[in-house]
C-alpha cells in the first residue's frame, strides 16, 4: 500500500511546480504580445521598402547594386542560425536545428568554405552535442527583445563582405512566423538579394514612369542596403514571436499536465488513508473483541 504522506508531499511539490509554470506561461504570453507588436510594425516597413526597391529596379535603369548581382564564384558561404538562449520553450530549437543540419551538409558541397554563425547558446549546444560542429562566431546577447542597432553592426559586416567579395552568399535559419498557430524552420537566402532581382526583372518590361531626385542611382544607392538591414532585423523579430509562443505553449502544457498528475495523486492519497483507517478500524474492533473474550 502506498504511503500517505509520501504521495501527499509528491502532490505538494507538483502543485509548486504547477505554480512555476503556470507564472511562466504568463510572462511568456505577456512577452509574445510585446513581441507580436514589435514584428507586425516591424512587417510594414519591411515590405515597403522592399517594394521600392523592386520598383526602382524594374524601372530599365541602365545600373544595378552590387547587393543585387550574384558572385560567379562559390568559394565563400556564411550561414546564420537564430535560435534561443533559454530553454523551456519545446521542441523550438529542436526543430530548427534539425532542419538546418543538411542544409550544412549541401552548403559545404557547393562551397568551398563555410563560415557557421550561431545566435543562442542552446543552438550552439545542439550543434556541438549533435553534429560535433564548432560555430566559427556565435552571439549570445541577443535576447527576446533584438534590437536594431545590435543587429545592423552584423549586418554592417555581411554587407562589406559582399561587396569586397569576401562573401558569396548569406543563408539564414530561422523560425518563421506565420501565425500564431503556426511557425515553421526556414532557411532564406538574404545575399545576394536575388528575390528582389528577379521581382525587377519580371516588372522590367516598360520604361520607368517615375522621376528620381536627385538621381535613381543615389536612392538604390541607399535603399538597397537599408532593406537588407530590415529583412535581416525581421528575422531576428520572428524568432523571437515564435520562441515566446513555443514556450506559451510548452508551460500551458506542463501546467496542464501538472494539473492530471495532482488528480491522480489525489485519488491514490485518498485511496491510501482510506485504507490506512479501514486497517486502524479493523485493528481496534479486533482489539476489543479480543478484550471481551
């Protein structure tokens, strides 16, 4: 038979630990919507300067930006993969780094030099734990809330390296948001920007209707790189929704499971003392015939 108090003292440190993920599921869903607000801003500006460039680049302009022309050789490759520095948060960083590892197999194939970037200390964990890879640079002070001018000094980098040729092409890895039912491990090549390229190409079939002052190189000139920037800051601003919903989502579990195990220590405690007194009552009734005997 079990033991009362031992399943009683198991039920108590299952309600603490019910207590501790009840409160962090709130703070992850009080940080999601903060999260959630910072990207759906951070999506406007993003598409509308990427739209810009696609107009300037679609108006027959007799230039183009070297962030738009690809490298003809393949000697250079970075990769860089967002994941968390917390845990907690499910099968998050799991799931990204899980599809992430044979896209290392085929970039070290196609190029001859791979340079690993890690953003997180448990991406960085998996990478070393699962696959024995080293990451060539890693950043572990970008927390939920990246911010803008922490992300544009590594941006400043990519962009030097392209441009002097050091680089040939930038991949990165993420957890894309879709919504909040649904946030998937994407790999996005963000250089060269061969998305907005095409996009110019398809609409470059007339002649430009628009007039650029002072000049239309000048505004691709400072457009390009800035949209580069966004797109790479909005990456960082999806990762971090989809890290906060993936731990909304693991603590309302663990909570909910907490709360099972509670019931089903409860009933086996009230099992166990019933059976205990019934035992104490039989003993004391056997007590008192033996007496009147």
């Amino acid at each position: 038979m079990a033991n009362p108090r031992a399943l009683d003292k198991r039920r108590k440190s299952v309600r603490n630990i019910r207590k501790i993920t009840r409160t962090m599921e709130l703070i992850a869903t009080a940080r999601y919507k903060q999260a959630m607000d910072r990207a759906a801003a951070a999506t406007a500006y993003t598409d509308r300067i990427t739209q810009i460039v696609k107009d300037l680049t679609s108006s027959s302009l007799d230039f183009t930006h070297p962030l738009l022309e690809q490298h003809a050789s393949h000697d250079n490759a970075t990769l860089l993969v967002l994941t968390s520095n917390r845990g907690l948060c499910g099968g998050y960083n799991g799931g990204l780094c899980r599809a992430t590892f044979p896209h290392v197999i085929d970039l070290k194939k196609e190029y001859g030099n791979l340079r690993l970037e890690i953003a997180g200390k448990k991406g960085i964990g998996l990478f070393r734990s699962q696959r024995k890879l080293e990451a060539d640079e890693t950043f572990t002070h970008f927390e939920d809330k990246p911010r803008y001018e922490e992300v544009e000094v590594i941006a400043n980098r990519y962009l030097q390296e392209y441009v002097s040729g050091k680089l040939d092409r930038l991949d990165v890895s993420y957890t894309k948001f879709i919504s909040s039912s649904k946030q998937i491990p994407v790999i996005e090549t963000l250089l060269p920007l061969s998305s907005l390229e095409g996009a110019g190409e398809e609409e470059a079939t007339g002649e430009s209707m628009y007039e650029f002052m002072p000049s239309a190189e000048s505004i691709l000139e400072e457009v390009v790189p800035t949209s580069f920037k966004v797109k790479l800051f909005k990456c960082f601003l999806d990762a971090a929704v989809s890290e906060q919903i993936a731990r909304m989502v693991a603590m309302k579990s663990a909570t909910e499971n907490a709360s099972d195990l509670i019931k089903q220590l409860s009933r086996e405690y009230n099992r166990a003392r019933q059976g205990r007194i019934t035992n104490e009552i039989m003993e004391i009734i056997g007590g008192v015939e033996a007496l009147n005997n």
